[in-house]
C-alpha cells in the first residue's frame, strides 16, 4: 500500500473477509464519495491501494484514491445481492465518483394483480400499495424475463396486463399458443383452475417449488447423453435463467444486512411513539403457559434492531399458582427492572408487553409499586398487530409493511419462542421426573443419578438389574424394587 495510506486504514483493510459484498468509500469529512460492488471484499478493497494494479492508473480512479480517508463495507451473501445493494446505496447517497445507477433505474419486480378475476404476470420497477403481490427486485432483467416465458409455458399463466375474452360468466378461452400445440387445440380452462395455476406460479416464484428445476435439470442430462448439445444447451440457459432469479428471491430480500436501515428503522419507531430517542435497545416479554399449569415468562433484548441473546432471561412465575396473565406480567416486569435498579444498571429504551391494554396495565402497575419511573413501555395485541400505550394516546396500527412495526414484530415472535422452548423443556424435565417421585427411598442425587445415566423413563425401564445397580448408591433391593414400580405405573 502506498504510505500516504494511514496505519489504521491499512489494518482496517487486512481485516476485510474474503467474502461478497458492497464496499463505501469515505473522504475526511466523512461523506461517501463511492460506493462499490465485491465478488471478494479483500482483494477488491486492497486494490485500491495497490499501486501494481492497472486500474489505479486511470485519472478518475487516482483522484479517487486520494480522497480516500475511510471505508465502511456491508458483507452479503452472493454477487446478485452485492449487485442489488450496490444500486440501492448509489441511489441513497449520490457519491461524486459513481457513474452507474445515476438515471434512478430500478430493478425489475414481478407483480400479480390477484385482485382481478385473471390475474396477469407483469413486470414493473415500482412497488405500489394496490393489493398486487410482488416479487423480487430482480438483479438481472435478462434472467426474470426469461423465467416469465419459461414460467407461462410450465404453468399456463397468462403475462402482460390485457385482459382475455370472456367465453361466459364461469369459463374463458385461454389463448395460448404454446399450451394448443400441445393440447391441439385451444385450451379451455374454468377459473378455478386458472387461480390454481397462479398459485403454483407464485410459489415458484417464492423458492418454495423446486421440482421444476429437477426436471429441467434431469432433461439437460439426457439430452447430452444422447448429443442432442443444442437441446441440452438450450435447456442449460433456462436453467440458469430460472435458479439466478430464485437465488436472490429466497435470499435477499430477508437476509440482506443493510447497516443503513437498522438505524432508519429505529428513527421511524421513534417517530411513531413519540419518543425522545431511537429505540436502540428494546425488551419484550412474554407469558407461556398450558392450561394454567407451567407458568413461565421470557424476555428477549434487541439491540440496534437485532437480538442480543446474552441479554435473554427466562422467569418461573413464584407469586402464585394457577394461569393469570396479568399477574404473571406484573410479577416478572417487577423482578426484572427491581434488580437492574438495585444493580445500578440502565433500562432499557423501550419495553414491549406481548398484549394488549390489560398485560401493559400490569407492567406499568409493577413500576408503580415500587415507586420507579418506567421507560417508554407499549403492547403489541396480535389482533390487527395493534400498538397499545399506558397513557390516553389511543392505539396505533401501523402498515404491516411498516419498518418499525415488523421489527416490533420480530420482537414479539422471538419472546414467544424463547418462552414456548422455556415451557416445553420444563414441561419434559416435569414428565420425565414425576413418575419417580412417587417412588419411595429414592432421594433428589439418586434420582438425577439415574436420569443422568440413562437419559429417559423409558431406558431406564429397560435397564437391567445389574445396569441399574453400576448407578452409585443404587443397590441390589433398590434396584429390584425400582425395577417392579415401573413395570407397574409405567406405560410409555
């Protein structure tokens, strides 16, 4: 590197992953003067400060280099992802140095009006809030257009936006050219089967059908062993066409960590609440129990918008027996923002209740009681996903594609989990031990002796006479007795 490059951004580019992803030149005042695309973030980002590598040579790209004072990067998984995110930050930030993406074109989505009585596949590069169903962005136009052909061949959808005649109220004429060579005839179909075959479109379209594919792939196979290469490569084309579309459908949207927009999705739920500062570190909790009986609660934390499992905590309910979820809430939110209090450790900036008025009710009722003063605290009611709030705001619903909101969902669903998993292992530690406390002369450190050896009722049902004595401080009576109890009360 040459070494005018600083020290310390020499080491920020040794410790780069040889990874795909997307890479934003800096300049000392911080602002992005380039944003860039990686098939591997170490090699391509080094380059730069390479004076060996031939592109540094070029006017443009060492006028770059010289303004460089910083970088930041964004790892993704695949070059299609790398792709589509590059474009998006160009678009966001504009630098200087980038030529690409600066006439606001936008990837290609697939959209499918299944409000309409037949509906049509179609492309478009804007998403609207129409009741359409979209997929994608596509990274490559080529590929999507190719699997739409390809698609209405395999399915017998209808593409573009017209709409066909009508034979009558129930059936319509399905003009398609390809489907009547092979029927010999124009093929006619009802409605239901037609809103059948977009169906099937639209879970291909999702990565949840990969049986098309084999088939493809099965076909190319066979077209080679038998030297038909033109068919097989025909076929090789399509293939490809349809798994680069699918790739980023399945991957890319869900996974794609975009630094920008956790911090953007934090600033609209500040806006939503009212609140005074982002949401930055969020805890929710959440009561689990079966028909009353193994009350539990768990709370998970987010931070930055994403979990922070060293921060999770599992409660057993002690204040009572018996399913009342407004008293479990209370006692939990209590013992939990007693301690933190009483450690001298900060709340956290937002506390979300899995509920609705009466589950926010009993959390704010345990700050009161202890004379604290809560955070910014809300409830999330699954009916309609509504935000409920402790004082005389009344409840807000946002759209459920609302940044803000799916993350207070991803909240909300990770506290049931992680209270559901809590239920369960107690509810099998419970089924698993029950049976031998009915058991007399058997203590507490024989017992879990004996569930340590053997793992489970049933094992050690079948155990031997001599197998249950090789348990320390199990002897030949205990054994034998232990041996009949369980022929007797036990049937699993």
């Amino acid at each position: 590197m040459p070494e005018s490059i600083s020290s310390d951004l020499k080491e920020k580019v040794r410790r780069l992953p040889d990874k795909p992803g997307v890479y934003l030149m800096k300049d000392r005042l911080g602002s992005v003067i380039y944003v860039g695309k990686a098939k591997n973030l170490k090699k391509r980002v080094s380059s730069y400060f390479q004076a060996s590598k031939r592109f540094t040579h070029q006017p443009k790209i060492r006028a770059l280099v010289q303004m460089i004072r910083d970088f930041e990067y964004i790892e993704v998984k695949s070059e299609p992802e790398a792709l589509l995110l590059e474009g998006k930050l160009i678009k966001k930030w504009k630098p200087k140095y980038n030529t690409d993406f600066v006439d606001d074109k936008r990837f290609l989505l697939v959209r499918v009006d299944v409000t309409r009585e037949l509906p049509r596949f179609a492309l478009a590069r804007f998403k609207k809030e129409d009741g359409a169903r979209y997929f994608g962005p596509f990274a490559h136009a080529n590929h999507i257009r190719k699997t739409l052909t390809e698609m209405r061949r395999r399915f017998g959808i209808l593409l573009g936006d017209a709409s066909p005649k009508k034979e009558d109220e129930n059936r319509f004429r399905l003009y398609d050219d390809v489907r009547s060579e092979i029927y010999g005839h124009e093929n006619l179909v009802t409605l239901e089967e037609y809103q059948e075959r977009v169906e099937q479109a639209c879970e291909f379209l999702q990565g949840k059908s990969k049986e098309w594919l084999d088939e493809l792939k099965q076909e190319m196979v066979k077209e080679a062993a038998e030297r038909n290469y033109e068919k097989a490569a025909a076929l090789r084309d399509i293939v490809f066409a349809l798994e680069a579309s699918l790739k980023k459908t399945r991957k890319f949207e869900r996974d794609l960590p975009v630094r920008e927009s956790a911090d953007e999705t934090l600033e609209s739920l500040q806006k939503e609440l009212s609140m005074r500062n982002p949401p930055n570190v969020i805890e929710c909790f959440d009561i689990s129990h079966i028909s009353g009986t193994f009350v539990v609660a768990s709370m998970v934390q987010f931070v930055g918008g994403k979990p922070n499992k060293a921060g999770y905590r599992r409660f057993k309910i002690k204040s009572f027996e018996g399913n009342d979820d407004f008293r479990s809430m209370e006692e939990v939110v209590g013992r939990r923002y007693r301690r933190l209090h009483k450690e001298g450790k900060p709340f956290p900036d937002l506390i979300v209740i899995d509920g609705g008025m009466g589950q926010v009710g009993a959390a704010i009722k345990s700050f009161l009681l202890q004379d604290l003063d809560p955070p910014e605290l809300i409830g999330l009611a699954k009916k309609h996903e509504t935000i409920i709030f402790p004082d005389e705001r009344p409840p807000l619903r946002l759209p459920l594609k609302h940044s803000g909101l799916q993350l207070l969902q991803r909240c909300r669903d990770e506290a049931h989990r992680f209270a559901n998993t809590f239920n369960a292992d107690l509810r099998s530690k419970r089924i698993r031990e029950s049976i031998l406390d009915d058991f007399t002369g058997l203590g507490p450190k024989k017992k879990n002796a004996l569930l340590d050896e053997f793992g489970s009722i049933e094992r050690l049902k079948s155990a031997s006479l001599t197998e249950l004595r090789s348990v320390d401080g199990i002897g030949l009576e205990t054994a034998t007795r232990l041996k009949a109890f369980l022929e007797e009360h036990y049937r699993g």
